[in-house]
C-alpha cells in the first residue's frame, strides 16, 4: 500500500527516502546500489524497500466516490 515511515523492526526513518528509490529503479538501476547509496544498510530497512508494491493505485479503482444511498441497501 503506502510505504511505512519507520521501518518495523528498528525503527529507522525511512519514509523520506521511499520516492528516491522508486524513481531510480524505475529507471533501470540496481536496487542494492540505490540503497547503498541512499544509506540504507541494515538488512531489515533493505526488506522494507525490497519487499513493498505499490497497489493503492489499483484498490482506488474499487472504492466508492460520493455518499452511498440508502435505496440499495433496501431489501
């Protein structure tokens, strides 16, 4: 969904570096690299990049916009 701010396990900011990351990889760099460089180190903040897919964009289609009516919910 949306990346965490903290990493879950230490801690560790790493909210702010989230939109770096995925600009660099999407343009065709390695991730480990872009991690390095972004200074993340430690293997459990590595997972949280590493692990993540975005897919906010995809549950938005299925939400409801607007007030639902009463009328369908009517048996």
């Amino acid at each position: 969904m949306i990346i965490p701010v903290r990493c879950f396990t230490c801690g560790s900011l790493i909210g702010d570096k989230w939109y770096e990351y995925a600009r660099r990889v999407s343009n065709g760099e390695d991730p480990g690299k872009v991690l390095d460089d972004l200074g993340v180190k430690r293997y459990c903040c590595r997972r949280m990049f590493l692990s993540h897919t975005e897919i906010i964009d995809k549950i938005l289609l299925y939400t409801r916009v607007g007030e639902v009516e009463e009328e369908e919910f009517a048996p």
